[in-house]
C-alpha cells in the first residue's frame, strides 16, 4: 500500500488516529503535512472499476468522518482536487496560528476606555460600557448611559456618558481577544475612538433603530 506526503514529516504523532473507513480499491495515501510536520489530513485514493478513472476519500485533521468521498474520471482531475484540499487546510491551519498568535498580544486598553457594542435582527441596538479594571489577559466593564435623541420614526442617534453608570448594571470581567471585548453570546464591544476639545472627550455619533 503506497503513501505519499505532501511537506515534511519531522516526527511521527504520538497518538493513534481513530478508525477511519478506506474503500477497498484507494489503496495509495497522500498525508497533508504542515511546515513543521504535523499531520492536517489525509486522502486515500486508487483507480475505479472503470478503467482510466479513480476515487478518492479524504479526511481533515483527527476527524473519523471524512470529507469527501468523490470518482474522477482522470488523474489529472483527481491531482487538482488533492491539491486544492491540501491548499484549504494549509491555509485553515495558517488561520489558526495567526488567531492563537493574536491572542496571546496584550492588549491595549485602559481603565475609562468607553466601549460599544452594536447589535441586534431587524433593528439595530447600541450599549456602551466603561472599563473599570484591567489586567494583562482580561477587562472588567460596567454598562453606561447614552444620550439618545430620536431622527425619525424607530430611529435615532445616541453617544455616550461616560462614569454615568446604569443603575442596575453590575461589574462583569471579560478575557480579551486583541481589543474586543465579548460581552455574551450575541454582542461583542469594542473601543470608541475619541477626540478633545477643550479638554472635554467627544465621541462619534452611532446610529440606533427600532421594531414596533
């Protein structure tokens, strides 16, 4: 049973891969391989009952589904849709680096930094919050008023008012990601740029909207 790699294995992997179901007739393997030798997929493949034509079945990572199980009818079609897999993984495993990357940078901001989050289905919510806390990892915030002013039906602009804190809104701590802030599960905030006049902070207008 032939296999082939496309990159550099420096190490085999310490653990066994779970079962995976190869087609009796995709007798060859092709490992995808990053840079430093860790496994990001596999594919079997052979040739099909039909003369001139193949098959192949390929697996993303330590899954035991597979991705796709495909015929072709030459190896030139076949060549181009490995390389095409190998191509998505190399560069899902470069976005994944580069999010685990950004991550671990500290971010940048400071108590009394104003943060907003906009959100909302078929109407456009707006909350600000004031950091309160900080430290290298994580934030803690505080919800805080906004003046609002109504443009037209459902609609309207706000900014807002800093160390004016809502009154039943509690401290909550938040792990950063770069300087985005989750808030829960539909809203993330992040900081509201703001310029000085007169020594006085003003932040841009955000517009809100409303459903009846």
């Amino acid at each position: 049973m032939a296999s082939a790699v496309l990159g550099e294995r420096e190490s085999d992997t310490k653990n066994e891969l779970p079962y995976r179901w190869r087609p009796s007739r995709c007798t060859e393997t092709q490992k995808v391989l990053n840079g430093s030798g860790k496994e990001l997929g596999e594919i079997y493949f052979g040739t099909s009952k039909q003369e001139g034509s193949w098959e192949a079945i390929a697996y993303c990572g330590r899954s035991a589904k597979h991705s796709w199980y495909i015929g072709f009818r030459s190896k030139d079609r076949l060549d181009e849709k490995m390389a095409s897999f190998a191509a998505n993984l190399q560069q899902h495993e470069e976005r994944k680096t580069a999010r685990a990357a950004e991550r671990k940078k500290p971010h940048s901001l400071v108590v009394g930094d104003v943060l907003k989050a906009s959100w909302g289905y078929d109407q456009t919510n707006v909350d600000y919050y004031q950091v309160t806390r900080v430290t290298a990892r994580c934030v803690w915030v505080r919800a805080i008023a906004a003046e609002s002013s109504s443009t037209g039906s459902m609609q309207g602009d706000c900014v807002p008012r800093p160390d004016v804190f809502l009154k039943n809104s509690k401290e909550t701590r938040h792990v950063v990601n770069g300087d985005y802030v989750k808030i829960d599960s539909v809203r993330s905030a992040s900081r509201v740029p703001f310029r000085e006049v007169g020594g006085v902070k003003v932040y841009p207008v955000a517009h809100w909207t409303s459903w009846a």
